[in-house]
C-alpha cells in the first residue's frame, strides 16, 4: 500500500482541487504542494481552484523541527526554502487565472495565512484559527504575507497583526475581511465546494476578467486612464463569447442562464 502523498492535484467536472494533507511545511510538503499546485496553473479545462487543508488545520506554516535540525546541522541552508519554496508556491497561486477558493478548517497562521490570502474567496469554519507568528520566532514574513495584508486591511491593521501576532478567531477574520464566509465546523469544507463548483459552472472569461481587473486595481500603481482602457478590452473581447450572448437571451427570457465557459 502506497503512502498518502502530502499534497495532491486531483479535477473533476471543470473543478481542480489541490489537497494539503499535512499542515506543517516540511522540505517534501512544500515539494509536494508546489507540484499539486502547478498541476492546477496548468490545467487547460479547470474553470475554477479549491484550495483545502484537512479539518485540523489548513497551513501551519514551516515544519519548525525540520527547521530546527537544518539550523543546527547546516545554518546556512536554513532560510534558502524561502526563495527554494515559499516563493514558488505563491507565484503558481498567483498564476492560476481562473477563481480560487480557499477551504479553512481549522489553523490557518504564518505561511498558511500567506497561503490563504493568495486565493480570491475564502471560506473557514468556525473553529478556525488565524495569526501571523513570524515575530514570535524571531523573523520577518515571507509568503507575501505582509503585503497581502496591507493590500486588504491598510497600513494601521496591518502592523496590528505582524508586529503583535495575535491570534484570532474565524468571526474577527469575517469582520476584518480576511475570509468571505464562516460556517459551523461541520460544513466548511462542503460549502467551500459549493462554492467553487459554483464559480466552476459561472461565465470563466468573465470570471477571469474580473480577477484580472481587480489584481491591477489593487496594485495601485497604474493610472485610472490605463485601467479604463483595459476594462474597455476586456468588455471588447467578452462581448462577442457564447456564454454573454447566452446569458443576455436568458435575462430576457426571464431564466436562469447557462454557462459554458466559452
């Protein structure tokens, strides 16, 4: 009998899900997940991501006795998993276009946050757990982390949670936007399917436009005008797709369209 991988790829009717088995970030989970998660950035039917941990907890973060042991046994190697794998395993995050959804059930903190916040909807149980934890042991975030976090909650709330490190609850998650939905402990992951099944059968070059449209906004670097104009294309190129001539015959038809992804 083979031994479970630590992370897997797996998709299904237009739905690719990519399975994180074990929650704290050894060499081989980090290996693992980075190829779970390419497999999914390079699907060509996916119409959408689920991102899922296990009912215990979604990412912990780095292995900290593998850590250890690399510290003491060659410390110059201790920190090259950043560039080696945490870099990597946000960058194929972010180079999915089609929806992520990202499936919370338990600890979420450090890396696993970074993790987190890298997908675009974010559904967590009650249970849930949320923290930064870099500084309680001495270092800076990686993971985009920081940067995620003064993108969605500003500068003030940002420093909040890196510099103080507190942990906090999926309700505090919800009212700081960091999560989308909360949902009793029994239901997270099935709701987090529903979810991205949901945005799997959704209009896909429109879904993807919109992510697209919304990661420039929030880079905050361009000009408006510039933005406008790729919104102008973007509509240019929807426009003339099956799914929104199908959806506009729907509306006034007065039924539910149905979406192709074409």
């Amino acid at each position: 009998m083979s031994e479970q991988k630590a992370a897997e790829f797996s998709e299904a009717d237009g739905l690719a899900v990519v399975r994180l088995h074990r929650p704290a970030l050894t060499r081989q989970v980090k290996e693992e997940l980075l190829a779970a998660l390419r497999g999914a950035a390079a699907s060509t039917t996916a119409r959408a991501v689920l991102l899922l941990g296990s009912d215990r907890a979604f990412c912990v973060g780095q292995d900290l006795a593998e850590h250890a042991r690399v510290l003491e046994e060659a410390p110059d190697q201790a920190l090259t998993t950043v560039r080696e794998h945490y870099n990597p395993i946000v960058l194929a995050l972010e180079s999915i276009q089609v929806p992520v959804v990202v499936g919370i059930g338990g600890a979420c903190v450090g890396a696993g946050l970074g993790f987190a916040l890298a997908g675009d909807v974010r559904v967590a149980a009650r249970r849930a757990r949320f923290g930064t934890a870099f500084t309680g042991i001495g270092l800076a975030s990686d993971s985009g982390l920081a940067s995620r976090l003064a993108t969605a909650l500003g500068r003030a709330r940002a420093m909040e949670l890196m510099l103080l490190g507190t942990v906090f609850g999926a309700d505090r998650a919800l009212e700081l936007g960091l999560v989308t939905e909360v949902v009793d402990d029994d239901a997270w992951e099935e709701r987090a399917r529903e979810v991205a099944a949901g945005l799997a059968a959704g209009p896909t070059a429109a879904l993807v436009a919109a992510k697209r449209e919304v990661a420039a906004a929030a880079e905050g670097v361009r000009p408006l005008a510039e933005l406008l104009e790729e919104e102008a294309d973007l509509q240019n190129q929807l426009g003339v797709t099956a799914d929104h001539a199908g959806a506009v015959r729907a509306f006034l038809d007065k039924r539910k369209p149905t979406f192709t992804g074409g």
